[in-house]
C-alpha cells in the first residue's frame, strides 16, 4: 500500500476544507490536502491526513471525546477512522490505557509526524499553483464584476436620460415593447425588464429561467394622453375624436403597453380601429409619436405628457400609470441595479408629467425601504 498523491494543499491554521472567497482585489483560497491509502484490491482507506489530524488530538488530550469534539466529529466517527485505519494499514495506532482513557502508539505518533511532513512539503510546493490560480479567478471574478447588466424595457424618457448620462452605469438597455421586454426577461435573454401598467396595479415579479427568484421595484407614475398640436386646434377631448372624419393619428407599436392601454379604451367605447385614420402607422417610442405630430404628419398620438412638453405640443390627459423594473432576485442589492432606481425615482420627483412612485414618497431618491428595492411579490 502506498500514498496517492494529494489533490490540493491545507493551509496553515484551516480546519481542512477547502474555501474560496472574492475580495474587492483577490481571491482567497484555503487550500486542502486529501491523501488516502489504497490496498491491493482497489479498496480505498480513510482520509490519512484527518486521521493524522485526529491522532495529533489524541496526543494533545488521550480521551477520544475531547479529540472528537476538537475536530467537529462525533465520538463514534473518530473511533471508526481509528479502527478502519489499523484494519487497513496493519498497526496498531491507539491503545486504551485503564483509567487514563487513551494514547498513541509509538507507530501512531509515528504516522502522525510522516503526515505533517507530508503536509508542510505539500503545502510547500503547491503555493505557486495555487498564487496564479487565484489570480486568475480574481481576473475572472473582475471581468464578470465589469460585464453590463442588460435590460429590455419599454420606452421611457428619464429611463433613457439616465442611461444616456450616464447617472447609472453598467447597464446596457434595448428599447422594446412591454410585452417583449417581459418576454424576454423571461427566457433569461436579460436581467432586467422595464414595463408599464396602470397605477394601483401591482404587478406579480415575473417567472425566470428554472423558476428562480425575481423582484419588481417602481420607479415612477407617469401621465398618459393624447398628444395634439399646441393649443389642440382640433379640439380633441378623448379617444373618441380619434374616429372622426379627416383626423389623422399616429400609433405605437403592437407589443407595447400604450398601445394595449388605448386599444382597451376603444373597446370600451366600442370604437373599431379601422375607423381611425393613421392606427397602422406605428412608432417606437413617445418620443418619435410627438415628433410626428409636431412636423405636422399627424393630427394626434397616444403618448406621455413629458413627451408632449418636449416638443412644445398640446396635451389631453387620459390617466397616470406606473413603471416598474423587474430583475433577477440576484440582483436586487446590486449597486448599478440601486443606483438606476434611485437616479430615475429623483428625475421623477421633479420633471413635469411624472411622479414618484407612492411607495418611496416624493423626492425619495433611495431604491425602496432601507435603501433596496422593494421585493413585492417575490418569488
């Protein structure tokens, strides 16, 4: 029987198991030596150097209770290591001595000084390998530290201010529907998703990947309507105008939720689509709806107020909605994750046609209760 070479080394002053662990500069790593003995048949033994460990108990304190309980073990696993590994190595490593509990052999303490050595030089020649293989988790660990989050997200103008001035980096966003952006979200393409609903609905977090945990957090109400040229010359009070004769309309595009929000109201006043001139032309963004009506291509759009305000136009109120972000449960105590929300609930507390979220109360520019998103309807 001879020993197999070890797979690792054991740190000075660990309890044996390897550990790893990220700090803002490095990787820490707490090696462990595992050196057994394998007899002729392939049968394999116990642990040497933990029977080695529990043999220097011994040695320090001759009742096998107090050894096992210095090593974290019950009584009957450190007799078993004791009795196995005279079985399988043919010496006699403890003796009980009457009245005195036990003591080691000379071959035990024999056995337990060849593994010490064996251990020092282990540890000796392992410490270059394990120095570069920190490095280069550490170098790994940076690199995903510095990998943007991505988010799909339903067009927003303090969303894209922000991201666009940079008041929260490390997230990268794709402008899309509502319902894409939650898509999306949902089969893992992104981390984040960004989606609108009308206010007083709390949405459930969205499903992820393998049924892992997600958040939602709100970042701001915001006021909906028709938006029309300044003064509204075509006195336009409600969707209901957009049916008549010679008023030309311009639309979002299907998937979004402002365009769920007024196809709803149609139905509800029984309006059929067809009969609105311009529903088929579709734009992108708030931003590109009032562009068009303010170059004069289209009489009204179903936007934001801010987006109206933007462009100097007129502005028919339909009713106030709230954003919200959703995110990897991972996620929720991520700075770059707080920083958004903090960054778009403040533009939102002081730019006209938006408000804070009721939750975090105006002008609150921390990311939910404590400084966190608020994990509503975590699952």
């Amino acid at each position: 029987m001879k020993p197999r070479t070890p797979t690792s080394s054991r740190g000075a002053g660990s309890a044996g198991s390897a550990g790893l662990a990220e700090s803002s500069a490095s990787v820490a790593l707490a090696p462990r030596v595992r050196l057994v003995v394998r007899a002729a048949d392939g049968d394999q033994a116990p642990d040497l150097v933990s029977l080695a460990h529990l043999l220097e108990a011994l040695e320090a304190s001759p009742r096998m209770a107090a050894a096992a309980n210095e090593l974290d073990v019950s009584y009957r696993t450190a007799w078993s290591r004791v009795v196995e590994a005279e079985r399988r190595t043919g010496l006699r490593l403890v003796e009980r001595v009457k009245g005195h509990g036990t003591r080691l052999t000379d071959s035990g303490r024999a056995v337990a000084a060849a593994v010490a050595a064996f251990e020092q030089e282990a540890e000796r020649g392992l410490r270059g390998p394990i120095g570069r293989l920190a490095t280069r988790l550490a170098a790994i660990t940076s690199s995903a530290a510095q990998r943007p989050l991505r988010l799909a997200a339903s067009h927003d103008l303090l969303l894209q201010r922000c991201l666009a001035e940079r008041l929260a980096a490390g997230i990268q966003v794709r402008f899309v529907g509502s319902e894409e952006a939650l898509e999306a979200f949902g089969r893992g393409e992104v981390e984040l998703a960004g989606f609108h609903v009308p206010a007083g609905h709390r949405p459930a977090a969205p499903a992820r990947p393998g049924g892992a945990r997600s958040f939602v957090a709100p970042l701001a109400r915001r006021e909906q309507g028709l938006i029309v040229a300044q003064g509204n010359p075509r006195r336009i009070r409600d969707v209901t105008d957009l049916a008549r004769a010679g008023l030309r309309f311009v639309n979002r595009q299907r998937g979004a939720a402002t365009r769920s929000w007024l196809d709803r109201l149609l139905r509800e006043q029984g309006i059929s689509p067809e009969r609105i001139t311009g529903y088929d032309i579709e734009e992108a963004s708030h931003l590109a709806v009032a562009a068009t009506v303010a170059a004069g291509d289209a009489d009204a759009g179903f936007g934001l107020k801010a987006a109206a305000l933007r462009f100097g136009l007129g502005f028919v109120s339909i009713g106030v909605e709230t954003y919200w972000l959703a995110g990897d449960g991972a996620l929720s105590r991520d700075s770059r994750v707080r920083e958004l929300i903090a960054a778009v609930r403040r533009l939102a507390a002081e730019t006209e046609g938006y408000m804070a979220p009721p939750s975090t109360g105006r002008g609150t520019s921390g990311a939910g209760r404590n400084g966190h998103p608020e994990n509503h309807n975590m699952k």
